[in-house]
C-alpha cells in the first residue's frame, strides 16, 4: 500500500482529563493501569497511545464498550476534543498544529460528523439543519439549499424538505444528520454510534442505506460503535478498544480467525449469539390475496392493484391453499373457471421461527416468495428472495 | 469585664454609612453632568412611550389586548375575559394612571432587556465573567429595594427617573439568569455539531444557541415584566406617578376603597402583561417542539 492511499494517521495518540496529567503520563510510561491511575492522580486516562492508519475510501470501524474510549478518539479527529499527546495526520499535516483559521478550514472542507443522538437543530426545517454546514461556509443562500436538497433526495428523505425536526422518527432524524454531513462534501465522515439510538430494524435499513452512500460517494469514513455484528457487517478495517488502548487492528476475517486475547474472542462470539434472526423478523404481510372461489377476472384484478403476478390462493380459516399466477387467472377467466382450477399448490412454506440460515437453500430454488405459515396452519407472512439475502449484509 | 462578654462593645464600631454617603454625594455633584444627561435621555423615553400610549384611543386598546386573548387562546371567552379587565380599569376611573405605570415597566423592560440579555450571554460563555456577576445578581434580588432608591434619589432626583432605575436593578436579574441558563442548558451534542462544521464561535452563538434558548430567553422576559410590575408600588416612594402613587396616598389617608381600586386595576394589568407574554411565548415555542 502506497502512502498516497492514507488519509489519516493517528501516531501515539493520547488524551487525559483532570488535572494532574503529568504525573499520569509518568505512571502511563511505567506502565500503570487505567484504574489505578485514577485512585493515585484522580486523571482519567480516556485514550492510551493510540496509532492507527486510515486508507481513503474505506470504512474504520472503531469499537469498544461504553468508556473505551472511542468516542474521544473520534472527537480528536476533528479537534472537538484536543489531544494530551500524540500526532494525528491527515494528509501528512498534523492537525493539532493548525491555528484557529485552519482548523476551522479543515472542519469546512474536509471532515464531517454524525452525531449519535443526531445534533440536530430543532428551530430549522429539515433543508435548514442540512444546509447549515455550506452556510457556515458562506454559501449563497440559493445554492446551498440546491445542494441540500440533493443530498435530502440521496438520503430518501424527499418531500420532507419544510417539516420540522420535532415531525420526524429517529431513522429519519439520523438522515438529516447525515445529509447534513454529506452536503459539505468532506473527505472523511466520522459517525460516532450514529445508529445506537435507532431500533434493530431501523438500523439494519442504516447500515445498508450507509453501505449505498459509500458505493455511490467513496467517502473515507470512521465509524464508531458498540455493536460486532454492526462493525463487521460495515467495516474494512476494525479495530477493537478497552480502557482506551487499541488491542486489535485487522479486516473482520482475520480477527475472526485470529482473535488477538480473550476479551477480543469473547466480544466476538457475543455478535454470533445475537445475530439468530429468523423467519419472523424479515417477513412481510401478504398482500395480493384471493379466495378458492374466486374467478379468473377478480384474481387479476388483485393482481393489478398491487402491482404483482401472482396472487396467494386462501380457504375460508386463511389457510394458504396455493398460488395463482397471472397465466392461470388468465386461463381460468377464458374457461369461466374458479381460481382453484389453476393453482400451483407446490409452494416453500416455512414456520415463523425457522432461522435464516436454513431459510437460505430454500430461497435460493424458489420460484415465489417462501410462505410462512404459523401453529394454526394459518398464512401470515411471505419472504422475498431479496429480504433473505438484506438480512445477511 | 463581663459586660465585654455579654454584649456586643458599644466602642467597636466601623462607620461606614458616612463614608458611603459621602462617596455619594461626591459622586452627585462631580458627575452631575454625566447623571442628567442620563436622567434627560431615560424622560425623554418617558415622554415618548406615554404619549405613544396616549395616542392609543381606549377602545382600540381594549379591542387589541381582547384580540390578542383570543389569539393566544384560541378561545373567544378569554379574549372578552382579558377585554373586560382592561375596560374594568377604565371604569374605576385610572385609565391615565395605569399608563403612565405601564410607561415606566415598559421603558424599565427595555433597558433591563438591553443590558440584561448581553451580560446574559456573556456570563454564559465564560465562567470568569460569571464568577464575578453571579454574587453582584444575588445581591441585586436579596438587597431591600429602600436601600438603593435614596442612592438614586440623590444621583437622579425624584419623580419617574430613579423608579425607572430602582425597577431596572430589580428586573434586570431574571433576563440575565434565564438567558445565561438557556445557552447553557443547549444540547451538548448540537453545540459540537455547529463547531465540527467550523462554525466561528459568534456563528455558533447566533445561529444555534440563542435560537436555541430561545424558549429559555422569552421565560425570563416574561420573569422581568413580572419583576418590573412588582416595583411598582415601591417606586411610588419616590414620586414616581401612577397606580402605585394612587394607592400610596390612599392608605396614608386610611381610606381603603380607594386604595383597593388601584390594587385590583394592578393585578388585572399584571394578569394581562403576564398571559399576553407567556401566550406568545408558548406560541414560539410550539414551533420549534
């Protein structure tokens, strides 16, 4: 790897709250524990000689439980927080070392952030709160809200331009902040746990809305989080914190395979215990329904109105009998015919508890979304092709 | 030598008072030319604000605030309820009275709020200028308004001019709290996002933390309209006409009826200021929830 391809360079970065930091650093140097460092000096040592290297375009992914430290290394990266020790590098200038104009320049064009309770101000709309980075930069006013309201249309939030913050669900709030952090067009975007707040589902429609963003923008980002299956899912590069040092630096694969102490392979193998999702979290409600005795015309109708080419065939106690397609219904309106005439009764079903490893071989053959069908052999939710394969990113 | 342990030594005595009052007097005549120039500007503000209410006829004024009570409300019996107040004060004969009191809470008002909002902001960006203030605010509410009105009686005369003064030092306080608490009190995470996108600090001050406090703010300028109706009374010690004086010369005279009149007319006319006020507060408020 060239040294072109690093963006950012963190050398022995450290960073001390409280007063007596002197006498910390000496008992840092001897190599003293973050608890007793704290009952001798009352310093609180948040990060601890900390390096790491960040390669453009790529997603770091910085992890740790709460008080690791992580938080503060990212606030270091654009000098919201200024470091005890240590260089940070960005483009081989050390950033620490920039007088008040520069940095305010730097924050201006090169480095953006994501705030995990999102940041957002709640007397503006939501095209002023994504403005307000160009308009801190002086942008003309008819400019900026052209560019904010491109980046509002990436984020999916179009149409919402004029409602108030207070108006919006936590996903949508977390795209404001983003939006807001895109509009600058900066090199890096730092998000500190910038899905903590949001619930599983939500944040699952994040990471991937996130990983869309990447692809289409290459932007360098730096992630913070506390959740493995997150880290891994999104990261290139992860690194693992605890009481502010870095223990693992590597690509998911290699830290699976080679955890560097216990505390990294137990934090691992937490992520396997969470990630069971089964059938019940990705299905959906069917919506293209017919009865047995319905005819050829009314099945493509349904068909019709929801904009799809088969529609599911149910008996009086909603139990799923078959699917009809929109050959069958044609077939069975020429004939006069029920719909049941002309069902294809083999279908994948599945029950709602069936997990999605299993759920993939069947996925992988079938012709229509997998059924599920729940104890009373009642039809409650179908699963897509698509939905099985998104639960896996 | 027991007396010495059993009460305070009538020899022990540290005359202060004079020297305060000759640091006063001092000040009075040396810088006379400094306090009525003061004193000619804060009348002729005076001035100005009552003939401006003057000008209003008292139907209008009455058809305004009823207006304004359905406005905030949204309902139509707090509008007539609000009307009616005002028209109550009408016919217990102190339609002049009363403006020539709301003249000097609203010229009070204006000054507390001119200095008061700065300083506010000041002492909300540094703990220095706080350290320094925060015990000069509690002596201003603690300390009995008597005390500080003979000092402006000497330095301004009497009449409306040292009761605009004695009702600043008092009013001034809550605008200054309120403001300094409501851009503190401006979500962390919301500061630091105006300051990761290299907001200058005065940036971040206009853009994010006053808007932000603002609901804070308007609380405290509903606290020093409040604060300045309250004085009212007190002011009238020092000549200053209107309701207050009304019912100063009423109970010197033992009558009360007439002194309860001016009491109520006072109570509807601070129900008002504080209703119409919080209305619109609320109203801003509910914008940014």
């Amino acid at each position: 790897m060239s040294d072109n391809d690093i963006i950012l360079r963190v050398e022995h970065l450290s960073r001390l709250f409280g007063m007596n930091k002197s006498a910390a650093q000496k008992m840092i140097a001897e190599g003293a524990q973050k608890d007793e460092i704290y009952k001798k000096t009352g310093v609180t040592v948040a990060v601890n000689d900390v390096s790491f290297k960040v390669r453009r375009g790529e997603i770091f992914v910085l992890i740790g439980l709460s008080g690791s430290g992580k938080s503060t290394i990212v606030r270091c990266l654009n000098m919201l927080q200024r470091p005890s020790s240590g260089k940070i590098l960005f483009e081989d200038t050390d950033i620490s070392q920039f007088d008040k104009k520069e940095l305010r320049d730097y924050r201006r064009q090169k480095i953006a952030m994501v705030f995990q309770s999102f940041g957002l101000m709640s007397h503006r709309d939501v095209l002023g709160n994504v403005a307000y980075g160009l308009e801190i930069k002086g942008v003309a006013k008819a400019q900026r809200e052209e560019k904010a309201r491109e980046m509002i249309k990436m984020v999916g939030l179009e149409g919402l331009e004029s409602k108030n913050i207070g108006e919006l669900s936590g996903g949508m709030r977390q795209r404001v902040g983003l939006a807001r952090a895109l509009a600058n067009d900066p090199d890096i975007l730092l998000m500190d746990e910038p899905f903590s707040a949001l619930d599983p589902l939500v944040r699952r429609d994040m990471q991937f809305e996130l990983l869309r963003i990447q692809q289409k923008m290459n932007k360098t980002i730096i992630f913070i989080t506390h959740d493995i299956d997150e880290a891994f899912k999104l990261g290139q590069t992860v690194g693992i914190m605890r009481d502010g040092r870095l223990i693992q630096l590597d690509t998911p694969e290699n830290m699976t395979a080679n955890p560097a102490d216990d505390y990294v392979k137990e934090f691992i193998e937490s992520a396997d215990k969470s990630r069971i999702f089964s059938a019940s979290h990705i299905m959906m409600t069917p919506t293209c329904l017919v009865h047995l005795r319905d005819t050829g015309p009314i099945a493509l109708k349904e068909m019709q109105k929801n904009g799809v080419s088969s529609a599911y065939v149910i008996n009086n106690h909603l139990e799923l009998m078959g699917v009809i397609t929109q050959d069958g219904a044609i077939s069975a309106r020429r004939e006069g015919k029920t719909v049941d005439q002309y069902m294809i009764t083999d279908l994948p079903r599945v029950s709602p508890d069936t997990s999605i490893n299993d759920l993939m071989p069947i996925a992988a053959d079938a012709r229509f979304p997998i059924a599920v069908i729940d104890e009373q052999n009642r039809f409650t939710g179908i699963i897509s092709k698509a939905a099985v394969i998104s639960s896996l990113l | 030598m027991t007396q010495l342990l059993l009460s305070f030594p009538s020899g022990w005595r540290l005359d202060i008072g004079t020297v305060i009052d000759d640091a006063i007097n001092a000040l009075s005549v040396n810088g006379q030319s400094f306090f009525s120039a003061i004193r000619d500007g804060v009348l002729w503000l005076l001035n100005v604000v009552e003939m401006g209410l003057t000008l209003i006829p008292w139907w209008l004024a009455i058809a305004l605030v009823g207006l304004a009570g359905y406005f905030i409300s949204k309902r139509i019996r707090t509008g007539i309820l609000y009307a009616a107040m005002l028209f109550a004060i009408g016919l217990f004969g102190l339609w002049d009275l009363m403006l020539q009191t709301l003249t000097i809470v609203i010229v009070s008002v204006f000054f507390s709020l001119l200095f008061g909002f700065p300083i506010g902001i000041l002492i909300s960006m540094s703990r220095r200028a706080e350290r320094i203030v925060r015990p000069i605010l509690d002596l201003m509410q603690t300390l009995p308004a008597f005390v500080y009105l003979v000092p402006t009686i000497i330095l301004f005369s009497v009449g409306k001019m040292p009761a605009v003064i004695a009702t600043i030092i008092y009013s001034i306080v809550p605008i200054i709290r309120m403001t300094s608490h409501g851009i503190r009190n401006v979500d962390k995470e919301v500061v630091e996002a105006s300051v990761s996108f290299g907001a200058s600090r005065m940036q971040t001050l206009f853009k994010v933390q006053i808007p932000q406090a603002l609901p804070t703010i308007m609380t405290g300028v509903n606290q020093t309209i409040m604060m300045a109706m309250s004085m009212v009374v007190t002011c009238a010690l020092i000549g200053a006409n209107g309701l207050g004086m009304e019912i100063l010369v009423a109970t010197n005279r033992m009558e009360v009826g007439q002194a309860l009149l001016p009491g109520i007319a006072i109570v509807f006319l601070a129900i008002l200021l504080d209703r119409l006020t919080q209305g619109l507060i609320k109203k801003e408020g509910g914008k940014q929830k």
